[in-house]
C-alpha cells in the first residue's frame, strides 16, 4: 500500500497561507520569501516552491522538492527614486529522484534587484545578479555562481506587455518575457577531478504567459470588477538557452538549452497555492539538472 504526502502537503501549504497572511502586519514576515528560484525575478519565473513526496511500503521512496527561503534585508521603494534597489539572502534545496538524471543540490547565496525607470507608463529595465555557493550531493562537486540576468518591464496600455501581467478588464491577459544576461560557474573540490574548472556562458530567455483569470470578491463578499479578478489558469512557455564564451575544460559542449511548457492552477485568491503540470527538456548547470526530459506533477507554494 502507497503512502502519498501529497494531501498533507497541502494542508501545510494552506496553513502556512493563512499563518503568514494573519502575519501581514508584521514588518519581518513582509520581507520573508519562500520560493524555488532567487537567480531571476520576473513574473513567469515559476517562483512557487515545489513539494512532491511518496514513501511506498516496498522499493524507493519519491521525493521532487524544489524549495527556498529567502530574507529580504534591503529595499528603497519607499525612497523618492527613480529606480528600485533590493537585497535578498537565501538558502534553496533541489532534489528530484524520479527522473533519469538525478537533482540533489544545496544552494546558499545572495541577490539584488535592480529595476530602472519605474512607472505605469514607461519601459523599464530590470536586473538581477546573484552570487551564490552550490553543493552538488548528485555530482559530489561544489561551485562558485555569479549570475546577471536582464530583462524589460513594461505594463503600458495599447503596447506589448513586457515582463509582467497588467491590470485589465479582459479575462485573458498575457506578457512576454525577453531576457538576457551573464553566468560565470566555477566548479572545485570535486570527486571527478575532470568537473573542477570554470565556464562563463551567455544566457538568454524568451517566453510567453497567458492568464485566464477568475471570479474574485472583496473582504465584504462582493464581486471585484474584472480588472481586479486574480489569477485563475495560466500557461507558460519559455526557452532558454546557454552559449559558453570563455572555459577550461577539454570537451564541453558549447550549447545547452532548456525547453518548459507548463499549465497551472491557481486554487485560492491570493495566488500562493497552485498546482502545476509541465514538460521539461534539456538541461540547467544553475540548477543542477542533467540534459533530459520529463513531465512534473506538482504542488507549489509561494510567498
């Protein structure tokens, strides 16, 4: 007989929705995060930490969690500037033994958020650079990461919307993602010798997201106007592809790239519990996941 965690997974998300949200007020909750990523901060970034668990009575147990805390120790939003600066540390645990190449990585680092030209109405520049420390439990190797990551912010009416949804009173909405930027990777200390050496590659990412939103109402019950309706089906698509410009390594391949098409489900009003479908294909060395392909069953939790 199968034991799944998934229903108790559950729970525990909307409990801690609700814990954290009764919390609101409290200025050391509002900077806590709980996320899969902190590499990257654009809205399809698929943010929400992933938890998936199985301990059947025979053969091995199933584990797929894909989770992180972080603590937002800087922002000046509230300063009259015409930029937004923070500083996000975090601590990100990978580990997924139901594929073909095994993820199981521990991640420690710290990231800031750059956001020019803020406005309704302009065309803004977001960045976001992280350093961080990497141990591979899988490849029994340690890295060095430094990542750069770029991409355009645009919510202007009658234009293309670029990295984020806008408010509207359609029921389908949608944006496009266009990202570039920078990764230096250095590997050391490693049980195969031939994996210590260092590779900077040039990133890019191309993507889209459709929304279908769903019926949402106010603390009084009353139904919100349709530009107010929060999330309710989205599909994500994104391609991402890596170019090596400068290693030491003998034989790397100089290519990767990296292919997911998800649709999620947005259960709740404040979009912190979703439960995702998604194929992936290719391969991740920021995440620690070998080149190959699957289809992921998941719950997710974010704040």
């Amino acid at each position: 007989m199968r034991t799944s965690l998934i229903f108790k997974i559950s729970f525990l998300s909307l409990f801690l929705t609700t814990t954290w949200n009764a919390n609101s007020q409290s200025d050391f909750w509002k900077k806590v995060k709980i996320r899969k990523a902190f590499e990257t901060n654009t809205a399809d970034d698929d943010k929400a930490a992933t938890f998936q668990m199985t301990f059947p009575k025979e053969g091995d147990d199933f584990f797929v969690i894909n989770a992180g805390l972080g603590y937002e120790f800087f922002n000046n939003e509230k300063l009259d500037k015409s930029y937004d600066l923070s500083f996000t540390g975090f601590i990100v645990y990978n580990k997924n033994n139901q594929i073909d190449k095994e993820q199981n990585n521990l991640k420690i680092g710290a990231s800031s958020n750059l956001l020019f030209d803020r406005g309704e109405d302009k065309t803004s520049y977001f960045g976001t650079n992280t350093l961080e420390y990497i141990k591979d439990y899988e490849e029994k190797s340690n890295a060095t990461v430094i990542t750069s990551y770029w991409h355009l912010f645009s919510k202007a009416k009658n234009k293309i919307k670029f990295g984020g949804y806008s408010q509207s009173a359609s029921l389908f909405t949608y944006f496009v993602t266009l990202q570039t930027g920078l990764e230096y990777q250095q590997k050391f200390e490693s049980e195969n010798t031939l994996l210590n050496g260092y590779d900077t590659r040039g990133y890019g990412t191309i993507g889209t997201n459709i929304l279908l939103k769903k019926k949402t109402y106010g603390t009084d019950n009353t139904l919100l106007d349709k530009e107010f309706w929060t999330r309710g089906i989205e599909l994500i698509v994104n391609y991402t592809s890596r170019y090596s410009l400068l290693n030491n390594y003998d034989n790397l391949e100089p290519y990767t790239s990296f292919f997911k098409s998800e649709i999620q489900y947005y259960p709740t009003q404040d979009n912190k519990l979703t439960f995702g479908l998604s194929f992936n294909k290719g391969e991740n060395p920021i995440d620690g996941l070998g080149k190959q392909e699957f289809w992921l069953l998941a719950i997710k939790f974010k704040k």
